[in-house]
C-alpha cells in the first residue's frame, strides 16, 4: 500500500483484503510504504523498547528493522539448517497476506542466527548460544536504497481483533514518521583504550601458542588451512551505547554491513562485517571470497602480490566454486580479483555470480558453511582442530546471520568484526587464516588489527552523526 493512504482508507483495504481471502482468523501480514527514513535514528526510538531486536544495514542496499517476536523457534544441538527450512515453510504457508504491495523488496520475511557449530554439550553455561533462532518478527521495517516500508504480523480472531492491530500499525507509522526529539546521548564514558590494550597484551602468550600449533599443522601437511581466533572479554559496566557504536561504525567501516542481534537488553551481539556469505535475489545467485588481510593505511595492493595472501583467498574461491558445481550450478561467472577497504582493513575479493530459477537457501547454508575464510581446509579436519586448540566456543561468532522472503529471496552475513555484550562484559573474538608462509607474528599482528578496529569505534571520542 502507497504512503500517501489515511487511516480511513488504510483500513477499507485491510478489512476488503481480509474478506476476500475468506477467513475468519489467523496469522495476518500488513505492509504500508513509507517516506524514506533514516534507519538508524528509526532504530533509536525502539531499541530500548523491546526486548528483542535485530538489525541489519548495508547501504543503499536491503536493509531492515526487526521488533518484537511474532512467531519464533530456537534449537541446540543438529539439523538446525534442516529446522529453520521447516519453520520457515510452514510459516510462510500460513501467512495471510492482507496488503496491495507488490515490491519484491517488501516481502514477509524470516531472520535467522545461526552459531558457528553444534552446540552437543550435556550441560550449558548462561552464556552458550542457540544452534539456531528463527524469528518471524512482529514488526518488520524495511529500507532498499530509496524506498521503505513498515510490516506487522499478528495472529488475529475476528474483524475486532484486526482493527486493534491497524491501529497499533497506523500508531507505529506515526511514531516513525514524527519522532519525538531524542535526548543526546553523546556524553558517555566508556573505558579508555589503553584498559582493551593491557587486556589484548595479557592474552599474547596464549595466542602465540595457538598460532604457532596453527602454522605447525599446514606445515605437516595435516590441514591446508586453518582460520584460529582469540577472544578478549573487559568489563563494562557503563550502558552499551548501540546506536552511538552503530553510527560509528557506518561512518568509519564503509562497505560492512552493521548488524544486531539483541536478545534482551543484557545479551546483544553487534559489529560490523566485510564479509556476505550469499545473497540471492532472483534470479541472481552471488557469493563472496573475503580473505587475506591488510591495513589500509599500508599499500593495501600489496596484497596482489603476496604468496600467503593469494593462497589464503584461493582456498576460499576454491571452495565456493565446488559447492556450486555439488549444486549442479556450472554456468558461474568469477569476478576479477580486487582489493576492498573496509575502513581501516583492507580485503581480497572475488564474486561468483550465477543465475538461477530458484534454489533452498538452506542447502546453500549447509553447504558453504563454514568457508575456508572462517574455518579451514579440509573443513571438517578444520573444524575439529578448532574446537580442540580453541579455549572458548565461539558462539555465534563467523555464523550466518540473515534472513528469507516469502519467494525464497535471501542474504545472510558472516557474523564477524563484531563483539556480544553479556552479563556486563564486552567479548572480542578476531582471528587470521594460516597457510603455508604464514609467519606467526604476521597473524598475530593481524589479529590485534581486527580487534582494534572496533575497539576504537566503541573507547575512542565521542560519536558524530
């Protein structure tokens, strides 16, 4: 439906969509287009409001609000690609779409969060994440370049029930569309960055240790590659400013898509990641090769030339192209290779493009992850050493982390370049890809250099919008 409806008129088509379909109850979807807003002011209104939320930016590009739980599913332990496919189908199938709106980008759609492994521990710590959460969010606010749109979903039981639920949708319209004033927010007093520096130093000796078992098992021939990551936690028991962080992050990471997940307000996981794992738009199927790493305040063309970072980003190319080819999808395009900035990183990247009719993002999900430029090669040989030499499970640390329409379009991230607030504490968890060549204070380096630039963009100065 058009921005340009009032309620009266807004709700004439609402009630004659809902009689049309010939139903009496069920779990409806709204959808109205908006005037085009800022999605991180938008997302500052709300975010201290619900409990949960999540959030999702990649500029002029599909991007999106999720609020509030309408329908939701959380899983431990395996087959949680296989899960989320069913809660997916089956909510989809129920979904009784009330609105006009045609606009592929407008579409219903499912979040999802995955960790990094099964989570097959008997016993787990409060800290432990899910192996899955699919949401179907309650209110759902979607931007694509220009162009945005607010959608609810709510079950209803009778034409009563449904015009609370327009009014409740018109109301939250409103308060997009005519914010009050929000009182600044700026003069916040974060630890300073010398406190994350002696904490990154203190975990040096373990690190060492860890890269050099690392660069031992591609030098026996016992793993081709093997991505290894450290975690540093400090206590922060200010309030975590997440839109301050978030606006940072958009005016200093260009080209990474900021992203939140907030299970309540004392677990949220947020960051800044260079790396999309898949988007597929019909009928364009695109993966990404993000791999090898350098500042971007060096020569970040240095990286065409280096042996260790070619082979690094190789495997992951390597990779992708094989799991289209297992997908019987052989008419693939490679993008030439080229360096991105990533504010203050620089990455190799290559995109592999591929038209199709339709394909199941889920056995894309289970299939590319984890990548060689999370995990490792050969991937389950990786995966094992990980979780042996690693001290910590990385939770939902360099999982997937996106969404699926109601036509089977969907994007999911690689959650990485990010921290998860947690019982009053910060956690950082970076790591570096080892190959043969990999020399350890190189990947040690490497590491601080992720770390630090996020740390900067939460300890240092003041945000400016």
């Amino acid at each position: 439906m058009k921005n340009n409806l009032n309620y009266s008129d807004f709700l004439k088509v609402v009630f004659s969509n809902f009689d049309k379909k010939g139903v009496s109850a069920g779990l409806v979807s709204i959808c109205i287009e908006l005037p085009c807003i800022d999605l991180f002011d938008t997302y500052e209104l709300y975010v201290d409001k619900y409990s949960f939320s999540s959030f999702l930016e990649e500029e002029n590009k599909l991007s999106y609000i999720a609020l509030e739980k309408c329908k939701y599913l959380t899983l431990e332990g395996p087959n949680k690609f296989k899960v989320a496919k069913e809660f997916t189908s089956e909510s989809f199938k129920n979904l009784i779409n009330l609105s006009d709106e045609s606009n592929t980008y407008a579409l219903s759609k499912i979040i999802y969060f995955f960790s990094f492994s099964e989570n097959l521990k008997k016993k787990y710590s409060s800290c432990d994440v899910p192996g899955l959460e699919v949401i179907l969010p309650k209110i759902l606010i979607i931007k694509n370049n220009n162009r945005c749109w607010l959608r609810i979903n709510a079950h209803v039981e009778g034409k009563s029930s449904l015009r609370s639920l327009t009014e409740e949708f018109w109301s939250i319209r409103n308060q997009i569309l005519y914010p009050k004033k929000q009182k600044s927010k700026n003069n916040f007093d974060y630890p300073k960055m010398s406190y994350f520096t002696s904490s990154l130093e203190l975990s040096n000796n373990y690190l060492k240790q860890l890269i050099n078992k690392g660069i031992q098992l591609v030098e026996e021939d016992i793993l081709e590659k093997i991505v290894l990551a450290s975690r540093v936690k400090i206590a922060l028991k200010n309030k975590l400013y997440l839109i301050q962080i978030l606006k940072k992050l958009k005016n200093n990471q260009p080209n990474t898509y900021k992203y939140v997940w907030k299970r309540n307000g004392k677990d949220i996981t947020f960051g800044a990641s260079p790396e999309k794992l898949f988007s597929f738009h019909k009928p364009n199927l695109i993966l990404e090769a993000i791999a090898g790493t350098v500042s971007s305040n060096l020569n970040p063309d240095s990286l065409l030339e280096s042996t260790k970072d070619l082979k690094e980003h190789n495997y992951v190319v390597h990779y992708l192209i094989d799991c289209l080819k297992f997908l019987k999808i052989n008419n693939y395009i490679k993008s030439a290779l080229k360096v991105t900035s990533f504010g203050e990183i620089s990455h190799l990247q290559t995109l592999i493009c591929a038209k199709i009719d339709s394909i199941c993002p889920f056995d894309l999900l289970r299939i590319l992850h984890p990548s060689p430029a999370v995990c490792g090669s050969p991937k389950k040989k990786a995966i094992n050493w990980i979780n042996t030499l690693e001290s910590f499970s990385r939770g939902n640390y360099a999982s997937p982390m996106g969404w699926v329409d109601s036509e089977g379009n969907s994007e999911f991230i690689v959650a990485i370049r990010g921290a998860r607030y947690i019982d009053q504490h910060l956690e950082f968890i970076a790591g570096s890809g080892i190959v043969k060549g990999s020399i350890a204070n190189k990947e040690i380096e490497e590491i601080q250099l992720k770390f630090k630039s996020l740390v900067k963009q939460i300890f240092l100065a003041k945000t400016t919008k």
